[in-house]
C-alpha cells in the first residue's frame, strides 16, 4: 500500500465516472472499510476496517445489518497473544465446520510485513479463531478466496522485494500463490503486476492486476494448479472483485492523482463499479461517482439488488440501490 500510495506522485489525471442515479445510504463509524463480504449464515454483511490515516489502533472486523443500516464491532476470541490485527483482503466460504471468514492481515495498517492469513468460525456475536497461515510465499497478501476444502488462492500484490520501483514501473513481478492441507504453499501464477481481488471456480480463477488495467483468468485443474493464461477484460485500476450472479463485479480507481489527494487531505476520490461477463468480457457500469458519496471505492457487494461499497480510507460504507432495483 506504501509504494501504490507513492506511485500516484508520478500518475496524472484520468476521466472520471459519470454520476450514476440511485438510492444511496451510508453506514458510518467504519474506519478504512477496504473490504466488505456476505454473511450468509446470518445474513449481514462482514467489513475488514483498518485506519490507515492515523494508526491509532488495531483494525477490527465489523458486522452490519442491512436493514438498520447499523456497525456493530465484532469480538474475536482464542487469537494468538500479540498478533498485530491489521485486516485486509477478507473471503468467506461454508464448510461442514461452519461458516469460516478468511482475513489478511499486516503488522502495519499501510500493508508492511510480516504477514499472516487468520481463519475464524463465524458466530452470531464473535469471531472464534480457528488457524494462522503463515509462509514466506505470502510476500504482500493483498486479497484471497478460501474454498470448502480448506485451500486457499492468494494475490501477492509485490513480490518479496518489491517497493516503490516494482509498482510505479509496473514490473510484472508479482504471484498468485496456493495453499492446500496437509500439502502447504505454491506459486501457481506469477509475472503479475500489483495483482488484487480475486475470484474462484470449480475450473477457473479469476484476478485482477491492478497496475496492468486488466482481469485475467486461468484454467484451474483439481489439483488446484493454474494454466492458460488470458486477458478477461480491461479495467482501469481494477481492485477487489466479486459475485453478481453468473457476472462479476470489480470497483476500479480511475484516478491515480485523486486517490493520493485523498489519503493525504481527505478530498474526493472517484469511485467506479462495474459488472463484467465472463464469457465476453463485456462490461456494464453499475455505479459511478465523483466521490461525494463514497470515495476511493475498493469493493460492491451485490445483496438483493442492493451493493454494498467499501473504501480504503473514510469511515463509512455505501449502500446503493440502482433505479432499476426499485
């Protein structure tokens, strides 16, 4: 995060979104809610919230209700004594166990090392904690997609000695790496630069490469390894990615210069959102904004016609519900 926050110096302008029409209701008192996942289980809504502005305190994991639009902090137990709690990119996936979140985290709230992937059971009022992933493959855990099984896909935004050159020239040294029990860690894509969200299937993974401007996709195999790689589509600084039915949806940053203003003063960031098919790569524009309503959007969940969208920096998330919604 330090060295994507530099690189922007070097960024000039891009065109910004149109304002696009809808219902928009904020939830506050969410610092840095960079990540946002469904609950199933209980119905609401999971948000990793680290404050990267003021470092003040540890992150924490937030729960909230999509009917009263209300944050509650969520409470974890049974956690490693003096592990930093910095959380990141979040996945959530059922299992026989019960629900499990996956949650990145970083032993600084700008993303320095080291790292390590925490698993908890998700409960009704707290998060049990369950394992710790750590190894040195996971050189700078951006986002990840947890499966049933207990494997893990993982986008290494820098490689192990990146920095400010890898990311302001785009050097494509960067991985994907895979985690399965009982077989640890691989490298199972590389050549990347700054790659982020991404997205699993049975046959496929799905990934966004944020300083490319583009989503590629692999075959998966059943034992988990990637082949064939090609570009799904371009997206001007895609970040995390999500499911919207048989689409995806990525909220991108088309402002490099914009987003450094607003780390550093707190001005508008535009935020874009957009579904992307599979099969074509056609893309649709779901959500649009200067940044007076959410800046510098990292996430859309889709929840009954209603996305969610997170952000890196401010204290609150979005709720926007399209016209066509109702």
């Amino acid at each position: 995060m330090r060295a994507l926050l530099a690189l922007v110096l070097l960024c000039g302008c891009a065109t910004w979104p149109e304002v696009t029409p809808g219902r928009s209701n904020r939830v506050d008192g969410i610092p840095g809610p960079e990540d946002v996942v469904w609950d199933v289980a209980h119905e609401r809504l999971l948000v990793s919230s680290t404050d990267r502005r003021k470092h003040e305190a540890d992150g924490q994991i937030y729960s909230v209700d999509p009917v009263t639009l209300t944050a509650k902090r969520l409470q974890r137990r049974g956690e490693p004594m003096g592990m930093p709690f910095n959380p990141h990119g979040l996945s959530y996936v059922q299992t026989s166990a019960g629900p499990l979140l996956y949650a990145i985290t970083h032993s600084d709230p700008l993303g320095e090392g080291p790292h390590a992937i925490l698993v908890y059971v998700v409960e009704a009022e707290y998060l049990s904690f369950l394992e710790l992933l750590q190894d040195p493959l996971l050189t700078s855990p951006n986002d990840l997609a947890a499966l049933p099984d207990g494997s893990v896909y993982v986008c290494n935004d820098q490689s192990a000695n990146g920095g400010f050159n890898e990311v302001a020239l785009a050097l494509k040294k960067a991985t994907i790496v895979h985690f399965r029990p009982q077989q640890g860690w691989r490298v199972v894509a590389d050549q990347l630069a700054y790659p982020n969200g991404i997205v699993v299937t049975d046959d496929r993974v799905i990934a966004a490469a944020t300083r490319e401007h583009r989503l590629y996709h692999w075959d998966r195999d059943a034992e988990g390894a990637l082949s064939g790689r090609r570009v799904l589509a371009e997206v001007k600084g895609p970040d995390n990615l999500e499911w919207y039915g048989d689409r995806i949806v990525v909220a991108g940053h088309v402002s490099d210069l914009a987003f450094l203003r607003h780390f550093r003063k707190g001005t508008p960031a535009p935020t874009f959102v957009q579904a992307v098919d599979l099969e074509t790569g056609e893309l649709e524009v779901i959500f649009g904004d200067d940044g007076s309503r959410i800046p510098g959007g990292s996430v859309a969940v889709p929840v009954d016609g209603t996305f969610w969208i997170g952000q890196v920096f401010d204290p609150w998330i979005l709720a926007f519900r399209p016209p066509e919604a109702g």
